[in-house]
C-alpha cells in the first residue's frame, strides 16, 4: 500500500528508523517487495536522477503498481533521491512520488537554502515531503586538519537555521559517512558527538543518514575470491552505530551499495561456476532471494519489523474498532446509539418491507423527492442510502446519451419523479426543478431500481465503463484519496453514519445511514465541495472535478443492505484492481480483517478532526459554498 513519506516518517521517530533503498530494476523491485513482506516493516523506495535516466520513470512507475498488487499488505512509500532542481521539479509534477530530496549541499550557505526552499513551496502545494541535506557526504579522512573534518560535518547551529528558513520536512546530515563501499578510513567512525548536537538544535525532526550500507566483510571477500577487485578498506556503517543514531533523531537510513555488493557476488559467483550457462535469470531469481532476505534483515537491524502488521500502529492507521468507539464516546461526539463503527443504529427490515416507506412526508429541512434538473433524489432522515459520485471526466455525457440511444432510450428525458413526491416537488417549484435522468425508475418504483432490463443494462454499462479506470483517475493519487476518506469519516457519528465506503480511481461509493437535521444534498455537497477545492490545490489545478449529481439509492431490506455492502467494498475486486477487498487501500473493508488494521489508514477520529481542523478544513457544512450551488462546478 502507497503511503505518505511524512506519516512514514513521523510514526517511527524516536522509534525506529526506516529502510530507504534505491533500487532500479525487476530483480530488486520483487527483493524488496517480498523482504518487506516477510519483516511486515513499511519501507522507502528510491529512485535518483540516475535510476530514473537509466530505467525511465514511467517503468519504474509501472513496476512499482505491479509490486503493490503483487505484495498488497507492503506499506511503501515513494522517494525521488538526490534530486536537483529540474528533477524534483519534473518528479513533483508526475504524481508518482510523495517525496523528493533536493541536493544543492554542494552550494554555498544561503544558494542551498534559496534552492531547498523554492523546492519546498513547489512540493508543498501538491502535499509532498522534502528532504535537504547540509553539510557534504565525503569521507573524512583521519589526516585531515580538525577545521577541514569541521567544514565537512553539517554544523548544528546552521542546521536550525536551515530547517526553520526552508520548511524542509527532514535534513540529511553529514556525520562522517559517505556513499559507496569505502565509508570509513582507519579508525575513524560516525560522528556520534556531532549527531548529539544536531538533535539538541533540532528536537523531534526527522533526520536522515545517507550511505548507511554496512558494507560486510564476507560480501566484500567472496566479491574478491569471485574475480572482484575490492581492498581490505572497504567498510561500511556498523548495526551499534545505526542504533545509536536512530535514538538520536534518525529516522530514515538511506541503503544502497549493500544491494549492488549483493547482485556483484551472485553474478560473479554464478558465472564463475557456470561459465557455460548465459541465462541472467537463474542468477536473478537468486539475486531476488537474497535480496529480500537482505532487506528483512536490514528492516529487523532498524527496528522496523513488525511495523506494517494488522493490529500495529502504523502511520496514519486507526486504533482498534473498541477503542474508536470509546475515543468518541470520551469526546461527547457520538450521537447515535452504540452500535459501534461500521453499524446501522438499526436492523434492516426482512425481506418485503421497508423501515420507511417514500410516500410519506418528510421533516423539514429534509426534501423528500427533488431533482437537482439531472436525477431524482430522496431525503429523509433515518434512511440507509447507497451513494455513488464521479469524477467530472468518468463517464462522459455523450458516451451515455449515445448508449440511451442504443437502448431505445429517449436521451435527455426528464426526471420522472414517484407518485409520492408532493405536487410541488412534481412541478418543480421546490426550487429544484426536474431534468434529465440516466437509470432512475418510472413513478411508483424503489428509489434507484431501474424501471426495465434496458436501464438496467444502461447501469450495467455505465459500472462496466468507470471501473476500468477512465479519465485522469485522480482519486489514485493516494493524497487526494486520504483526503476523500477523512472528509467522509469527519462527521461520521455526528451528522450521519458511515457504514460501508470504497474510493475507486475516478469514483465513490457510500453507504450511509441519514439523521434528522442533516439534509442528504447539504452532506454530500461539503464533502464534493470541499474535496474539489484541496484536490485542486493538490493537483495544482482549476476547474470542474466532479460531475454536477450523484445517483442514490435507499435500501429496502436486509438482503438489499448487505448486497449493497457486497457491491461497494468488492468493487475493486470486481475491477481487478486487487486480489482481497481489504487490500484496497481506502475502503471499509480493511477495517474489517483479522485485527481491523490496515498499514496507512486513517488516523482515529479525533486525531482526523484535530489534523483537518489545522490543515483549514471545515468544521462544518455551513462552512461551505451555500447548498444551491454544485459541487463540481468550474473552479471547485
């Protein structure tokens, strides 16, 4: 599962520290995978400018979906290493990283901090993490004069300087270590004293050590006794060292040179003892297997097993289903009964029946039957709804007005309300008046049954078109889909209930449970409106997102409930996105595995509240554009 560097970063500081490895092929993309599978420890993985010109980022990019699918309980997050500015521009600008490190430690003073910080305001406007670096990553060699070790090192001082003027979210700092296979010369080690000084000047931000290979002996000596030509000086950062560091603020430990010390020996040794055989992946497969058993040994060395499991606190991820019902009990924010989380405050009628029946009024501010001009809707307080809401670009409109056509449909009819909405409702004087309409049912239907096997096969088609992923899918970018999902969960328990949701690439699916006071319209326009607005921060656009209405419909029984919950937790099954409904990463069906965990789900609810209240989310619908307005109007 894709995560954030910045939550990564901050569930293991002081902690443990997390293993960023830069990796470039099939071989060690599948050995990192599977080693962080094994450990169940979340990992890093990095690309630099290198690795990007020599696989091409779009492959890259491509394996790392692969992976995902493959190893579906891998918590991961994406890192563009050693970056300039033109790099980190370009990596910022493809959605496909969560991080970026800009390197200009080779600049003087205030050129590193003026190229650190126009990197920082690019990445911050679309929600990604920073790493900087201070001081140069060399090898300090042991007849060097004391001020030469000095200019060297990052200085502690300037390093407070420097966090505070960039905004940077984590600093490489330069103790003495350097990249490669020859970190250390003689005697001399980390610079652990220097490292003291740097997390007295800069208490609880993360810091990271670059070069963090250990370099092991026996690699280096079966390199040689395999045609290698390595001296007895290379070394590398020990285990003691790297946990030391790590309870003095490093957090993330960049890994490099172990990787390719390991694939040197395999190939060397292979061919050596093969020299007839010229199939490379004999020695790959090998290659995978030490590799991952390399990386599961290195996340154990960390601290970071055991991280990623069900049932650990990993970033962002919410407490047990007990302890989130007394989180908000304690806060005086469940109204509803207690039922628990994931639960209606009531029990579906049997079969035949329903708990409310659409031919009644409804209280006032709730509108019964309305159309917006698109849909027929229904609102009443008490209801169990289905919900669904697109992209603007998932379904284009002509593709389903040429389908209507197909059908025998008439496109561009209006919206047939049911023989239960008022008269005013049905001539559209609720200020709402009626439109067109896509699958809805004639006068006299269930709200949502499609009114014959023509609009049923329109829904088909239409579920069929969206689930494979058409339009710009920006709900795959996995902070505009954390941003979804903590809107959804902000008033759960206050203002409705949340039974069962699923964000797919370009769509939402909801099941919610509806209360007295809190119109359906106004609920579902904070959270359109809002989405819309930060995602186009996000994405560093304007325009329309969503598609002006949404389809609902209300549940009739207990057969329909659970059919429903089915229908939107499988979804990603049904569009082979994943293998197992709690390996998509922003469903309810996570919450419902062994331990109701899940690696980077959302934080507990008040910790959401407290997170989206100071990132200026809104506190509540009024908050928001009046309720008149759309959603997925151009500039939302």
């Amino acid at each position: 599962m894709r995560v954030s560097t910045h939550d990564l970063l901050h569930a293991a500081y002081g902690q443990y520290a997390l293993g960023a490895f830069n990796v470039c092929n099939l071989e060690q993309v599948h050995g990192l995978f599977r080693g962080a599978n094994e450990a169940r420890a979340p990992v890093i993985v990095q690309f630099t400018r290198v690795m990007r010109d020599y696989a091409h980022p779009l492959l890259l990019e491509q394996l790392l979906r692969g992976a995902a699918m493959i190893y579906p309980d891998v918590t991961f997050a994406v890192h563009h290493d050693h970056g300039d500015e033109t790099s980190c521009a370009a990596a910022i600008a493809s959605g496909h990283y969560s991080s970026v490190m800009i390197d200009a430690s080779h600049l003087p003073f205030e050129q590193n901090l003026a190229a650190t910080r126009r990197v920082v305001e690019t990445a911050h406007r679309r929600g990604l993490a920073v790493e900087a670096e201070l001081g140069q990553l060399k090898g300090v060699e042991d007849e060097m004069s004391v001020e030469t070790k000095g200019a060297l090192l990052t200085d502690p001082a300037q390093a407070e300087e420097f966090v505070g003027r960039t905004g940077c979210d984590s600093l490489a700092v330069a103790i003495g270590t350097s990249h490669g296979a020859y970190k250390f010369s003689g005697d001399q080690r980390l610079h652990l004293d220097r490292l003291v000084e740097i997390n007295r000047h800069l208490a609880g931000f993360p810091l990271v050590l670059h070069g963090g290979s250990t370099v092991p002996l026996d690699e280096i000596e079966r390199i040689r006794q395999a045609g290698g030509e390595f001296d007895a000086s290379a070394s590398g950062v020990s285990p003691d060292e790297l946990s030391q560091a790590i309870s003095l603020g490093v957090t993330k430990v960049n890994i490099a040179t172990d990787g390719r010390l390991i694939w040197t020996r395999v190939h060397r040794e292979f061919f050596r003892d093969h020299p007839g055989e010229f199939d490379f992946m004999q020695p790959g497969r090998t290659y995978m297997k030490e590799f991952a058993d390399f990386v599961a040994r290195k996340c154990r060395a960390l601290g970071a097993a055991g991280k990623a499991a069900p049932g650990a606190q990993s970033p962002g991820a919410p407490a047990s289903l007990p302890a989130r019902r007394e989180e908000r009990q304690q806060a005086g924010k469940d109204a509803g009964p207690p039922t628990g989380f994931l639960t209606p405050s009531f029990v579906p009628a049997s079969k035949g029946t329903s708990r409310v029946m659409t031919s009644i009024s409804s209280p006032e501010p709730h509108l019964g039957w309305f159309s917006r001009g698109y849909l027929p809707h229904w609102d009443h307080p008490g209801m169990i709804q289905s919900l669904t809401f697109r992209l603007h670009d998932s379904v284009p409109l002509e593709v389903i007005e040429r389908w209507k056509a197909e059908l025998g449909l008439q496109p561009g009819a209006p919206a047939a309300l049911p023989a239960s909405a008022s008269r005013n409702q049905r001539a559209g004087k609720d200020g709402r008046a009626p439109g067109s309409v896509e699958n809805q049912e004639p006068a006299g239907k269930d709200a949502g049954a499609p009114s014959d096997a023509r609009e049923l096969e329109l829904c088909k088609r239409i579920a069929k078109y969206e689930d494979q992923g058409c339009g710009d899918c920006w709900l795959r970018d996995e902070r505009i889909g954390r941003l979804v999902e903590n809107a959804l969960l902000h008033f759960d328990g206050q203002r409705y209930r949340l039974l069962a949701w699923c964000i797919m690439p370009n769509h939402v699916h909801l099941l919610v449970e509806t209360k007295g006071g809190f119109p359906l319209p106004d609920l579902i326009h904070s959270w359109k409106s809002y989405c819309a607005k930060q995602s186009n921060k996000i994405l560093g656009r304007n325009g329309t997102f969503w598609q002006r209405d949404y389809l609902d419909r209300y549940i009739r029984d207990a057969e329909h409930y659970a059919a429903a919950i089915r229908y939107i937790e499988g979804n990603p099954v049904q569009a082979g996105l994943v293998k197992r409904a709690d390996a998509w990463p922003f469903s309810s069906a996570r919450l419902k595995s062994p331990g109701a965990q899940s690696p980077g789900a959302p934080a507990s609810l008040p910790a959401r509240r407290e997170r989206r209240q100071d990132a200026g989310a809104p506190r509540s619908v009024e908050d928001q554009k009046p309720a008149g307005q759309d959603a997925g109007a151009p500039g939302s």
